[in-house]
C-alpha cells in the first residue's frame, strides 16, 4: 500500500527537523576539520571546559579502569589506596556505555565523544518529536516543535547570544543539551520518560498502560545513574503530572493511581541503591559541589518567567472556553510549565540548593518550551505552508548563529588542544614503560606525574594518556586527594615556574590577562563557591586581605622549597612549547632532565630525582 502525500509530507517535516539538529551538533566539529584541514590531530571541539573531566574519565575507563578513578591525579581504586565515591563513580550508566562502544570499534575518547556529539542531536530531537507528536497528534507541529526547543534552548536559559549581549561572563554558548555527556547521552531518555507517562496515562488498555508504565520506570531509573539535575528534574515533572492529573481528571483517578504506583516501583529500587552510594561520598564533596543551605525562594529565573507566561496563558484559554480544563494535553503543557518553580524552589522544604544554574541552562529551559509548543498547538493546530518555512528558517538561522559563536569563541582554545594531541599520545606509549600502568594496576596510583607549565595541557593529558599531573586540574570532582594536596600541588607548580608572590597577588586579581589561570587559582585556594559568582545565590567576593594571606603562604613555601618537597610529588615527565623560552632552572634543582624530544609543537623531557 502507497503513502499518501499527506503522509509523505509529514515524515518530510519530521525528518528535516532531526537532520537539522543532528547536522548543528555536528556543525562545531566539522567547521574544525575544515579548518584545520591536515593539520588535524584527533581533539575533540571543546565547547564548555568541563567537557575535558567527562572525556577524562572516559578514556580511564576506556583503558580499563576501576569505576572509581581519578584520571587527572594519575590514581585507582585498590585495596592499598581505596578511593571514595565520586559525581563520576555514581552517575556511571552514560560513561560506561560510551567507553563499552568505544572498545568495541577500537576508538578513542576523543573520537567517542565527536560520534557522541551526532548522537546526541540524532536521539534528543527524535525524542522531543516523539514527545510531542504522541501529545499534539500532529506530526508537522511536533517536527516544528523539534526545533524550536532545540535551537532556543540556550536563549530561553538566558545564554548564548542574547545571553552573552546582556552578560558578559555568560558560561554556555551554542546549544547546552550538548555538553559533554552529561546531559547530551542521558539528555533523550528524559522526553522518553515523558512520552511513556503521556502513554500510560491515556491509553484505553490496561495491560498497554502497565507496560508504559513499566518503561517509563525503567527510564527513570536509568536516569538516576545518569545525571542527577535530569533525574531530579524528571522526578519534580512527575509529580507535578501526578497531581494534575488526580485533580483534573477524578474519573481516572483509579488509572492514573497505578500508572504512578508502577512508574513509581523500578526508580524507587534505583533509587535505594543511589542513596546508598550517596551515602559513601566524602563529606568535602559539599564544598567541591557548592551546596547552600538556603530556605529562600528562586523566583526570578528565565524558564519561570516562561512558565508563568505559559500558565497565565493557559488560564485565559480555559476561562475563555478554548479548551477545557482537564483536556489531557492542557494538563500536559501545565505540568510543563509548573516544572521550573518546583526544581528552583525545593530548597523551601528540603533547605538545600545545589548549583541551580544547571537547571536553568540544561533542562528547565527545554522543559518550558516544550510546553509553549503545545500551547501553540492548542491555538493554531493549523499553520500554512508558508509559516511554517519561515520559523523553519528563523530556528535554522538561530541555531547557526548560536553555534558559530560558540566555535568561534573557543576556536583558538581547541586549536591549542589539538596541538597537544602528538606529545600526549607520546605519553600514552611511554605509560606501559615507565611505569603507570603497573603502578595504577598494583598499588593505585601512578608513580610519578607531568608537568607543564600551561594549565590547559593538565586539563588536557588524561583524555589522551594514563599519567597523572602535578595540577591535576578538576580533581575536586573526583574527591581522591586531601583537603591540603591541590593546593600543595598548585603551590609546588607556581614554584617550578619560577613565579613571584606578586604574580601570584596579580593572578588572583585577575591582573595577569589569563582568565582559565584565575579561576583555577581563586578555585583552588578559596573553593569554587568563592571563585565563580554563578554557583552559588550567597557568593562571597574575595578580599583582598584573604589574597594577601594566600601570597605570604606562598612565599613561605617557596622559600622553604626542598627535596622533601619534590619527592612527595615526584615527577616523571615535563612538557613545555617547543618554541617557548621556560626557565627549568628550579626544576633542575631537583630533577635531572634529559635533552628533550620535540612532538610537533611541544618538547618532552624525562625528569629524574636526584
């Protein structure tokens, strides 16, 4: 039997829309082969610095490390070093699964996480069609919709462009669903939960009803070992569907009593085991994390104000006779809409907030337009040929936009990241000879570190080879050092740069011109809850007596710099520009180093306690 034209038209919209997506997520990285052409080396496009920690613990887990794993400070989880757990060894189901795949073909995580980038826009705009086409019955709408959540997601958590022109330090350009993978692998099983609660809610067959139920469970759950502002938000949008639902529809009370009896059964078995490696987690991880104790209430946010929007619309429509009040796709864009109140605001209750932001840029601000395009359905469930061209080209033309800039802004930052590429896969050679694997595998922990005096190449190292470094930059995520090591090792690494106290004064000011620099160092020595404003609703500026006190207590350091010092943090490895002019004249002091063997546009050397 032939499809119709109507038919025809509508997989046309929809598979316009998901290509779209997928060619945008893959946009960034192509623009940079083209661009680099030969000269490519194999990085990866990093779009948000936190992205390197994510691709940091997938290649340990690619070489086959333990769960619990910190791959920036070169150690293991071993019965002599046990390590705690860790945000990476609790939300464990995307990284592994990347990891499992990336075995299987022989790839590296760089590569992995280039293929992740296509998958990610591929599955997230098949997911929010799907989403909305089972709620809308209408597949043009639901292909339209794709895109409008899609490409202004990042508007509509006041970043990117509009973000940027309001704001100068705002942190997420082009399109946030695509972070690392966290949120963009899990990022689709969230519209999939959704979706299977929409099923089971209106189907008319009971057995059909358990089984979505069932499902959307078994997503939720999955989810819970994924990434926690997404569980948490999709657990926030169930009761909030519950409730409608219950109240606005008495006649299905009975139904949707068991739909969230039986969604309920396999997150709550998740999530039993979730709190108990919740339970294993350092006490310092509070700090790392930035949590506030708080009962204030967050009312001001973008996708509230959205949301509020939406449900002051929605109050008219229903007043006014549009629709009704229990019309089950009215209940769904409510529930929708009344999402961000509830994640911004639990801290009423539970007196605790943690990093808010990732809600408004990662998931609540996609909630809230997915709720406006169902009220545009319910409006005009008929729109003409010709508008719908032309907001098909206003969402193209933005989400170009918004991911040129984002290319654009961090070009130069991961052209520098694919220089790196030849000395570290060097390092990846050397680590079944000079130790670190035998090490890591036997005691927990690599013999001896790397140093550079670029911060960036610290980030960079664990995505690429095993050894861990000085810096071990991103190490409070993995919770495997002391309160006093990164702070020790950030000392020991201004001192084998020769650096003053008054760069060190300069550099916490944010005098120095080197903006990653500042942050780590104001991060490192105050906590990050000091060192960046948008983490926390009680940010406390930095004084400058505090600077001073840090300056003296390097001063003292260096000052009182032995051998007993280097050989706590003993070092194996130094890579600096080959065309740089570093002093090593106080790594010399302590270290033997050979003449150096130059890969591409660094110089390796092999250090060796004297």
């Amino acid at each position: 039997m032939n499809a119709s034209p109507s038919d025809v038209g509508r997989h046309n919209w929809s598979a316009l829309a998901v290509a779209a997506i997928t060619l945008l997520a893959l946009m960034p990285q192509l623009q940079f082969w083209v661009v680099r052409g030969s000269q490519w080396h194999g990085a990866y496009v990093i779009l948000q610095p936190d992205e390197l920690l994510y691709s940091d613990y997938v290649n340990a887990l690619i070489d086959g490390r333990p769960r619990r794993n910190d791959p920036v400070s070169g150690r293991d989880d071993h019965p002599q070093a046990p390590l705690p757990e860790s945000l990476f060894s609790i939300q464990f189901i995307p990284p592994y699964a990347i990891a499992f795949l990336a075995r299987a073909f022989d790839a590296s995580a760089s590569t992995a996480f280039i293929v992740l980038m296509g998958a990610a826009g591929l599955l997230t705009s098949l997911s929010v069609y799907w989403l909305l086409a089972s709620v809308m019955g209408n597949s043009k709408l639901a292909a339209i919709g794709v895109l409008i959540v899609l490409c202004f997601g990042a508007l509509a958590g006041g970043q990117g462009l509009i973000g940027l022109l309001l704001n100068p330090n705002v942190k997420f350009l082009g399109l946030p669903f695509l972070r690392g993978y966290e949120p963009s692998a899990p990022f689709p099983l969230f519209f999939v939960f959704c979706t299977m609660i929409w099923k089971s809610l209106t189907t008319a067959f009971k057995r059909t009803a358990i089984i979505k139920a069932l499902l959307a469970g078994a997503a939720l759950g999955l989810l819970i070992f994924s990434y926690f502002y997404l569980w948490t938000a999709a657990a926030a949008w169930f009761v909030c569907i519950a409730c409608l639902w219950l109240v606005m529809r008495p006649l299905d009370r009975r139904a949707t009593i068991r739909t969230i009896i039986i969604s309920s059964t396999p997150a709550v078995l998740a999530l039993g085991f979730y709190i108990y490696l919740l339970s294993k987690l350092p006490s310092a991880l509070d700090k790392a994390q930035v949590l506030t104790l708080t009962h204030r209430s967050d009312l001001m946010r973008i996708p509230e104000i959205i949301g509020a929007c939406i449900l002051m619309e929605l109050i008219i429509i229903v007043r006014r006779n549009r629709v009704s009040r229990n019309d089950p796709h009215v209940i769904f864009a409510a529930s929708f809409a009344l999402l961000p109140f509830l994640v911004f605001n639990q801290q009423l209750i539970s007196g605790r907030s943690i990093q808010p932001f990732h809600y408004e840029v990662l998931i609540a601000n996609y909630v809230v337009l997915v709720s406006l395009v169902l009220v545009l359905g319910l409006l005009q469930p008929a729109i003409s040929r010709r508008a719908m061209l032309l907001i098909v080209a206003l969402c193209l033309s933005w989400g170009t936009i918004e991911v040129n800039l984002a290319f654009r802004a961090r070009y130069s930052a991961n052209v520098i990241n694919d220089e790196m590429v030849p000395v570290l896969l060097r390092l990846k050679e050397q680590a079944s000879n000079d130790g670190t694997l035998e090490g890591l595998r036997d005691h927990g922990k690599a013999p001896a570190l790397v140093f550079s005096p670029d911060y960036w190449l610290s980030g960079v190292l664990p995505t690429w080879a095993p050894q861990g470094s000085l810096l071990a930059t991103g190490s409070a995520s993995f919770q495997s050092l002391s309160e006093a090591e990164p702070k020790e090792r950030f000392y020991s690494h201004l001192y084998y740069c020769r650096r003053s106290k008054d760069y060190l004064r300069e550099l916490l000011n944010d005098r120095i011109g080197d903006s990653f620099g500042t942050y780590y160092a104001r991060s490192n020595i105050f906590g990050p809850e000091r060192g960046v404003a948008f983490l926390s609703q009680d940010f406390q500026p930095i004084r400058q007596d505090e600077i001073e006190y840090e300056v003296s207590a390097y001063e003292a350091f260096a000052n009182s710099f032995s051998r007993n010092e280097a050989s706590k943090l003993p070092l194996g490895y130094a890579v600096a520009r080959a065309d740089g002019d570093f002093d090593f004249s106080h790594i010399d002091l302590w270290y033997e180093r050979d003449d150096g063997e130059r890969i591409g546009a660094y110089a390796l050397y092999r250090l060796k306690l004297r």
